[in-house]
C-alpha cells in the first residue's frame, strides 16, 4: 500500500479541484455523455508530465524552481516562479469560492466556510512535517470518491452511455469549447512544482533509487486514474440527471449543481455525496496549492523551504504558504462574483501552460542524466500529448478573453 501513496497521488486527488468539477458538471449537462472518451484519453497525458516532474525531483535531488535557476538561470527562474505564485494565489480563490458553495448549501455564512478551513489549514502547515501533511492531505481528498456512488444513484442509461462513447464529437463551437475547457484544467501550473519538491521532501533518500521511482510512477498512476475517475462521476451524474432532463442547462455554481441534483439523488444524498465530494476535492486542492506556490518562490529566492523544518526555521517558506491562504480566503470573501473570478483562474491557468510544460520538457532533456531521458515513440507520444494541451488551453483562454 505505500507503494500507491505519495506526492503523485495526492497532486493528482488535488488537480480535481472546485473549477475542475465545475466543467465536468457543464460538460454532462450539456453534451450527456459525449465527453467522457476525452476523460478518459487524458489519463496517459495527466501520468507523463507528472512522471517527468518525479523523475527530475528524485535524480537532481532539486525542486522545479531551483532546477530553472540552475540550468536557466536567476531571471527565468523569477519570471517562473512569479507567475506561479499569482496562480497559485487565483486557484485558491477558486478552492475558497468551492467551499463557500458547500456552505451555502447547508446555510452556512460565507464568512464561516471560508475562514474555518483557511484556519484549519493554516495549522496543519505550521505543523510541519511532509509524511503528516501527505497522509492528512490523501484522506481528506479521498472524500471525492463519494462522487461515484453519486454517479451510480443517478442511474445512467447504458444505452446512452454507449451512444456517447461511440459518438464522442459534434462538430460545433461550444461543444470545441468546452473540450479545449477539459482539457486546459488536466494540467495546473501548481502540480509541477508540488510534485517536483514533494518527492524531495518525502526524504526516501536511504531507499534503492530505482525502487523509488518505481514507487513513484505507480502512485501517479494511481492519482491519474483516479482523478479522472472522479471527473467522469460528475460527468455520468449530470449527465443522466439534469443533461436527461434539462439538456443545454448552464450550471456555473456549486449550489447550482446541487440544487439541480437534488431532485434526483434526494436531499441527504446530495448533501452528503455531493457537498463531502466537494469539500474533499476543494480542500486538498488548496493545500497542495499553497504549498507549491510557497515552495516555487522560496526555491527561487534560495530560502529554507521543507516542510521538515520548523517555521523557525524556514520563517520565509512557511510566510509565503500562510500569506497565500490569507489573501486567497479574503479574495474570496470580498468578491461580488466568484463565478466570474474563478473563470478569469482557469484562463490565467491556461496562459501559463505553455510556460509551465515547455520548461519541464527542457529540464527533461537537460538536467537528467542520459540513461533518464525520454527516447523514441514514449518521446514522440509526450510532446505530441503536451502540444495538444498547449494548443487546447490557449484555445480556451483566447475563447473567454473575446467579447
């Protein structure tokens, strides 16, 4: 079972995020099942830039930051770096608005769903230590999981199942769109750098190198399959519920999506299934996030930065991390329109891909040793895989930036 946890599973459970189910939801109750096929392609895409990010953290033994300013240098490293921590700070918008959503559908105040988990994460943090992080981080994400009951109450019809994983395309602008919006959200900019530094703290430095890695690319295996997993459980649940019923309905909020739901499913299903779900997938996502966005800028401003060290010790590392989480969570609470707010992330996400991923690719082919490196079709099927995500996650920013 250790061998299936650890940073690759617990970045993936995180890539599920608030925005992410979101367009699951808008995916089922627009197009039914069509778009399941495409989950389920991204799956290879999801584990071979995640590999990449485990293969460089375990054999340079540097995070992803550290690694640019070694091979690039300081300013690209800056400019990396920077961008990153803006994102971060907007994902975690995105992650506050989720659990503000999950409030409102109890009659919770915003001011409460928000301020409680900010607080509650802000103290796991100080706690410090990477392997009670990771464990503490991997149960509550597992909560998603609860979205495939959800998907199986809806009692999907297998005939319309089929039909739409044999009829996978229509051949019209929104439905483009909304493929470019799945498949721009797979890759966050924050996963690499988690992973990247995660694998380094996890500190199984006294293990078999080889052993490691290994142990490595099954959790992300594990992590790719089960996040999309849970992304096609939203799909399916919409999909035979509100896409049945109400097809073309424009679900943009996470009370929407509840509200909707819970006609079919029933009051303490909904509730129970869909806001647990919710609230795994959100909170995860905002841990994971901080992190990276801390550790991203702490490696680039050459500060202490592992979660092994007291905050005492690393008092910038643990500044950046508890900095984010206030400025996401007061965002959150001042926004007017977290529905717009959390569009303008998602775009801000798919400008920064090409920055992201044409970074890892060049890592790959310069930091590892020969013997590491990508050859033949394996190589070939990456950068084909990752110029798909590139070209896709443009098409959705450049698609919400016109009027």
């Amino acid at each position: 079972m250790g061998v299936l946890l650890g940073p690759g599973l617990m970045v993936m459970l995180a890539d599920t995020d608030a925005g992410s189910l979101i367009t699951a939801a808008q995916s089922g109750a627009r197009y039914g099942y069509q778009l399941i096929l495409a989950q389920i392609v991204l799956i290879p895409v999801l584990y071979l830039v995640q590999e990449i990010t485990a293969r460089l953290g375990l054999l340079t033994g540097r995070g992803h930051g550290a690694l640019i300013r070694r091979t690039f240098g300081a300013r690209w490293a800056l400019l990396s770096a920077g961008t990153l921590f803006l994102a971060c700070l907007g994902a975690l918008v995105t992650e506050f608005a989720g659990l503000a959503g999950i409030g409102a559908m109890v009659g919770v105040p915003r001011l409460v769903s928000i301020t409680v988990p900010a607080m509650a994460l802000a103290a796991l943090i100080l706690l410090g230590r990477y392997r009670r992080i990771e464990t503490v981080g991997i149960a509550i994400g597992a909560l998603e999981l609860l979205f495939i009951p959800a998907a199986l109450l809806a009692r999907p019809a297998p005939s319309a199942l089929w039909g739409g994983l044999t009829h996978p395309v229509q051949a019209n602008s929104q439905f483009l769109m909304l493929l470019a919006a799945n498949v721009g959200a797979v890759i966050m900019p924050w996963m690499v750098f988690y992973q990247q530094e995660a694998i380094i703290d996890k500190d199984d430095h006294d293990k078999d190198l080889r052993t490691v890695l290994r142990s490595a690319r099954w959790n992300t295996a594990l992590g790719a399959v089960a996040t999309q997993a849970v992304m096609i459980a939203v799909l399916v649940a919409v999909a035979a519920t509100i896409g049945t019923t109400r097809p073309g309905a424009n679900l943009e909020s996470i009370g929407q999506i509840a509200a909707a739901l819970t006609p079919f499913l029933g009051q303490r299903s909904a509730a129970v299934l869909f806001g647990l779900g919710m609230l795994g997938a959100a909170t995860v996502a905002a841990l994971v996030v901080s992190l990276a966005g801390a550790w991203g800028m702490a490696e680039v401003l050459d500060l202490r930065h592992s979660l092994n060290d007291s905050p005492r010790q690393a008092k910038g590392f643990y500044a950046l991390a508890l900095a984010a989480i206030l400025a996401g969570a007061l965002v959150a609470l001042l926004a007017p329109n977290l529905v717009a707010l959390s569009l303008d992330v998602e775009v801000m996400n798919a400008i920064l891909l090409p920055v992201v991923l044409g970074f890892l690719l060049l890592l790959e082919r310069r930091a590892l040793p020969g013997e590491y490196r990508m050859r033949g079709a394996r190589q070939v099927t990456t950068y084909a895989l990752t110029g798909l995500v590139i070209v896709l996650g443009l098409t959705t920013a450049v698609e919400a930036l016109l009027p």
